[in-house]
C-alpha cells in the first residue's frame, strides 16, 4: 500500500526570476509537495517522512541559489526530494505571487514529478 504525503502552501522567500531585477531582492514563493511513499510499517515516525527535514530541504535549495526558471527550482527540489528521501515520486509545484505580467494574475507556477524508477 502507498500513501501521499502533502505539504502545500509552504513560504519561502528566494532570489529567483527570469530578470536580473527579479534576483536583486527577496520575494515570497509558495511551495506544494506531494511525495508518494510505502504506507508506514508502524505509527512512528522513523517509518515515515519528516515534514520538518522536507521544508528545511526546501529552504536550503531555495537559499542557496538564484534559478531564472520556476522548472529549475522544482526540478532541483523534485531530484533532491527523490535522492534524500526514501519516496516513489516527488511533485514540487512553485508558485510566484508576485509577478508582472502587464495583467491581472494570482500567480505564476511550474510543476515538476520525479520518479523512482
């Protein structure tokens, strides 16, 4: 049996965008995860993951780098979810709130889903 591990609507704020003015200052992005995993063996933790070791995850790739392209930034995130974590699947989708797009918008976003394979 399998189950879906979800933390949506995590905060961050990042350096990231596609102009170089986007990249001077902090803005805030929002972050969906779904991670499909075995059902746990017992109803401890250890068999499980973390929610607290994913957003910090999170935090440090969004941290440590500029990405000009939202797919970067989940694609990344997708891979490291993936390579640290004991899951089947990664789905990362970032949404940016704060966009320009000379119209009306809530927000930008891009989807990623690794799988093990």
């Amino acid at each position: 049996m399998t189950v879906l591990v979800e933390i949506a609507g995590l905060q961050l704020e990042g350096r990231h965008g596609a102009l170089e003015a986007e990249r001077e200052s902090l803005q805030p992005f929002l972050y969906d995860v779904a991670l499909e995993l075995d059902e746990p063996a017992a109803d401890e933790l250890v068999h499980t993951v973390d929610y607290r070791e994913v957003a910090s995850l999170i935090r440090e790739i969004s941290g440590s780098r500029e990405f000009h392209l939202l797919e970067s930034l989940a694609g990344t995130i997708a891979g490291a979810l993936l390579d640290r974590f004991p899951v089947d699947s990664a789905t990362v989708r970032v949404r940016k709130p704060h966009v320009e797009l000379g119209l009306p918008v809530d927000y930008t976003a891009a989807s990623v889903r690794r799988e093990r394979r």
